[in-house]
C-alpha cells in the first residue's frame, strides 16, 4: 500500500507575530476536557472503521484513503487506493465502509461500485470486480462471515420512476432491478449471485381524511430504496437496514384545482429547498475562514515557518546578557510554549514559571526580536515604563549588558524608572521633580 505524501506551503504574514505574543507571553491555554488520543487527526475524512482484533484496525475515508494500526491505534500507516474503472478511467473512490475479517484478509467499499480486498493485513490492496463495478454504482456495505464468504449492497441497478400521461400513470415498481439487491460471494470475489428484496406486509397510503381520494393499500417493498449497511450474528442470521423511498408512486386526481394549489406548494418548497442550500454553502465558507484564521491557520503555520529564525535572535541577544536561554516551540497539541533553558544546567521550564528577573527580561527580549523580524511599518523608539520593578538591584548589572545589546534594534529607547542604578546605563538622562504637587523637567 502506497503512503500519501502530503505537502504544505506557509506564508509569510510576520505582521499577526505581535498579536499571537500578546496572547501567549503573559497567558496560559488551559486544556480542555475533549482531546485526540490515539489515533492523532487522520489527515483526511474518515468513513468507517473495523478492527479484527483489540490490536489490528483499518480506517477508510474519501480519495481512496485508507488507514492500518496493529497496536490498537497508537500509531497507523498511510495509503491511497486507486483502480481503473469500466471507462478506462483512473479512480479514488469514496469508501463507505470497512470489514477487518481476519488479522490478515479485509474488505473494503465505496463508490462507482469500488471493492477493495487485502490479504496481508492492510498493507496491500487489490480490485474486486463485481455487479455494481460493471455499471458504476455505489457500494455502501460489506460484511463477511468468513474470508471468503461474505456480503455488499448499495444501490439498485435501475432508478425508480412513474410518470403520468393525462390519466395514465405508470412506473417500474415490478422491475426487479429498480430495487437493490444483496449480492454474495463463497470465493472471495471471484464470483458473485445475488438475492433479490422481500415484499413485506400491505400499508395505507394516500390522503389522510379526504374523501374524495380514500387511501389505498400497498405492499412495503425495497423499490426506490437503497442498501446502507449489513451485518451478521453469525454464519446463518443476519440484519440489512437502508434508506426510504426516494420516488413514489403518482396517485391519480382529476381535480384541477388541487393539482395548481400542489404545483404551487412545490415551487414554494423548490424555494425554501435552494435558499437552505445557499445557506449551507455560507456554512461551508465560513468554517473555512475559521479554519485558516484560527488559533491553529496561517497564525501558526507562520510561527512554525519563523521559529529557528526568532530562537536563534533571541539566543544571540540573551548570550553574556543573563544566565539562560529562551526558546520558542510548537507542543504536540499545536500550542505555543515559551521554554527557559537554563546555561549551565540545561534544565528547562515554562517562562510563566520563572522568577520576576527571569520573565521580564525574557519579555523584553521578545518585545525586541519580534519587532525586528515584523515586516509592518514600525516605529523607531521603544519606551519601557517601570519595567524592572520585579527585579533585584544584584541582577541590574546583567540588565545592563541586555541594553547595550538592544540599542542596535531602536534609534531610541526611553525608560522610565525610579531606580537610580538603571541611570547608568544611559546616553542621556532627563530628571522629573515634583514639588507642591506640580511637575518639572531638569537637566
């Protein structure tokens, strides 16, 4: 079986950078109570699932997908099935369902009348032709009582019709192939009989309290329906359940009025029916736009883009300015972590875990190599507002090497303190007075 191979292509949109670092320096995102497990997201849609066993699993999806664990799901390869179609046409069906037989001989169904058989656990998976292929209608079931008995149905071979010229109705109800059929093999496929439908029991059907068209009885029949899963207790009983009626049958009326009062109703309902579509597809826009918009879109496929970029400005404007590194990562649940790494020892923690010196130098050091690798119009100052309040006087000479560092990244740096020792550090000093409560700048 051929593993899919996915690529991604990530943007470049550095201006959303600041926006993600006010969320994410000075806040935690707290875990929710719903999480993947095993297995991690599929990489596509996923149809159905069957396990042979507690260990070995198979799950199929659209575009031929198909997914196999043999350790009860906590890891799984990858493959895309594809065959040639009655047209000559190369095709990736939709699978519809799974049946994991033995540890070794699976299964599979979809659309277009695909079948796909493996003997080898999942690994390899070859075409079984059979009655819907020959005429490119779906398969929507399969179930097998052994590896090579077994089961499938989906649609009817014709579609169901009645129509009506004047007072003549007339429709393929009595046609056996307008109903769906439960084919079944003893060979693993090699070749296949079928069972037709049951008629059940008679049932009213007309109008309720009209007495000008009184209801009739009609049998229950599989005509117009369609086969939607199988499944067996054992050798000899099994359960088949499908859909209803897609086509009914026409009953006649001769009343004009009534006939115009029904054709109205349709085109009201044709209405309702094309504006809930519209509304879908706004639907379907939207999650889009939440999808690529969200926490975990363009946002962070970003991030993941400019990350050694942003680790290695911060190492570099940290090295000989404190003892220990920052770095940025991406978790296993694509959340975005800031870790200190202490120089000497290499142990590592949550920058919301360390101590006030630690975070606030580590904020800055964001602040700074975030403004920098930012493609935005930026201003060229920075000003920092009794920033080292959380900082003891033994650690300001450390803070002093950072500033000499930081001035390569602002033409101006203003910072507003009461601590005289941060003054050391400065090019120039403007003093502020305050004196029977009134303001004034001295030289």
């Amino acid at each position: 079986m051929n593993k899919p191979v996915v690529q991604t292509r990530k943007g470049q949109l550095l201006s959303l950078l600041s926006l993600l670092l006010v969320f994410t320096t000075f806040a935690q995102v707290g875990q929710g109570s719903i999480k993947f497990s095993n297995p991690k997201p599929m990489g596509f849609t996923s149809m159905y699932a069957s396990f042979a066993d507690n260990t070995n699993g198979i799950c199929v999806g659209v575009v031929g997908a198909i997914g196999k664990t043999s350790d009860a799901g906590a890891t799984w390869q990858y493959g895309v099935f594809s065959y040639i179609d009655v047209n000559g046409r190369e095709v990736r069906p939709t699978f519809a369902d799974v049946h994991y037989v033995t540890p070794t001989v699976a299964y599979a169904v979809g659309t277009n009348g695909s079948m796909a058989k493996s003997v080898d656990g999942g690994v390899n998976w070859t075409l079984v032709k059979n009655p819907l292929y020959n005429v490119n209608l779906d398969i929507n079931a399969v179930w097998f009582i052994n590896k090579d008995t077994g089961y499938i149905g989906g649609k009817a071979i014709k579609t169901a019709t009645t129509t009506a010229t004047g007072i003549n109705i007339t429709s393929n109800e009595t046609d056996p192939n307008a109903a769906p059929k439960l084919y079944f093999t003893r060979n693993g496929g090699a070749t296949w009989d079928s069972i037709a439908a049951p008629t059940g029991v008679k049932t009213n059907m007309g109008y309720i309290n009209n007495p000008t068209y009184a209801p009739i009885k009609k049998a229950i029949s599989a005509w117009g329906k369609e086969i939607f899963r199988i499944r067996f207790v054992n050798a000899t009983t099994g359960y088949i359940v499908g859909s209803t009626n897609t086509v009914y049958e026409r009953i006649q009326s001769s009343n004009a009025t009534q006939i115009k009062n029904l054709e109205a109703r349709i085109e009201k309902n044709n209405g309702i029916i094309l504006k809930i579509a519209e509304e879908f597809e706004r639907e379907k826009i939207y999650k889009i736009y939440v999808e690529i918009y969200g926490k975990n879109g363009i946002t962070k496929m970003i991030m993941k883009t400019m990350m050694p970029l942003i680790n290695s400005e911060l190492q570099r404007l940290l090295q000989d300015s404190c003892y220990f590194n920052l770095e940025i990562r991406i978790n296993d649940k694509n959340e975005v972590e800031f870790i200190m790494v202490d120089n000497s020892t290499g142990i590592e923690k949550l920058m919301v875990s360390g101590s006030g010196y630690e975070r606030t130098i580590a904020a800055m050091a964001l602040r700074a190599v975030l403004s920098k690798v930012c493609s935005l119009p930026k201003p060229n100052i920075i000003v920092w507002d009794e920033v080292f309040g959380k900082i003891s006087n033994d650690n300001l000479e450390m803070v002093g090497e950072f500033f000499t560092k930081i001035k390569e990244y602002f033409e101006k740096i203003f910072v507003i303190t009461h601590n005289p020792l941060v003054s050391n550090w400065a090019d120039n000093v403007v003093k502020i007075s305050k004196e029977n409560n009134i303001s004034s700048v001295k030289q």
